[in-house]
C-alpha cells in the first residue's frame, strides 16, 4: 500500500453529469437521507437499518485515514444540475 499521510483527497472526477468528489461532513444530513431508506439499505452490504445519528459524519470521517493509508478512496457522487448528493463510489485497493 502507498502511505498518503497527510495528504488530502484532492482529485475530483467530472463528466458532462455527475461530479465525483470527496465527501464533506457537511453532507452528513444528506447521507443519512439515503442511508437511512430501507430500500437502500436492503441493497447494500455495508450500510445498517436503521441509520442512526452521527453514523453518516463516523462514516465520512473515516475517508481521510483510510486514503492515507492507502487502504481505499471513496467518492461523493454529485448531479452536477442540481448539485444534489445522489450516492457514493469507493475504490478498495488490494
């Protein structure tokens, strides 16, 4: 694994639709709208139901340490027409 401290996620990803960005905490509320819909969670191996308080925040904190390590990057996925947060990417390196 390449060592990344201290070093932010920078890149952002665009097309003519979406932004690709790096999570900021303050779209914990939005997180925790998707998150929180039962048919979301029931497709996705990863997220809890229900989805409590300050889990989107835990969660989008843990971005950062994760990418230093090189252990992953995860990705806001933004509709660039309304700049609405409609889901999430992650890259897992192995």
């Amino acid at each position: 694994m390449v060592e990344r401290k201290g070093n932010p996620i920078k890149i952002k990803i665009e097309t003519e639709r979406l932004l690709l960005r790096p999570f900021e905490l303050s779209d914990g509320s939005r997180v925790k709208e998707l998150a929180g819909d039962r048919a979301i969670a029931d497709t996705t191996l990863n997220i809890p139901h229900p989805y409590k308080g300050g889990m989107a925040e835990e969660w989008i904190s843990s971005h950062q340490p994760k990418f230093e390590t090189g252990e992953s990057v995860d990705y806001a996925i933004i509709l660039k027409a309304t700049q609405k947060l409609i889901g999430a990417i992650g890259l897992h390196y192995q």
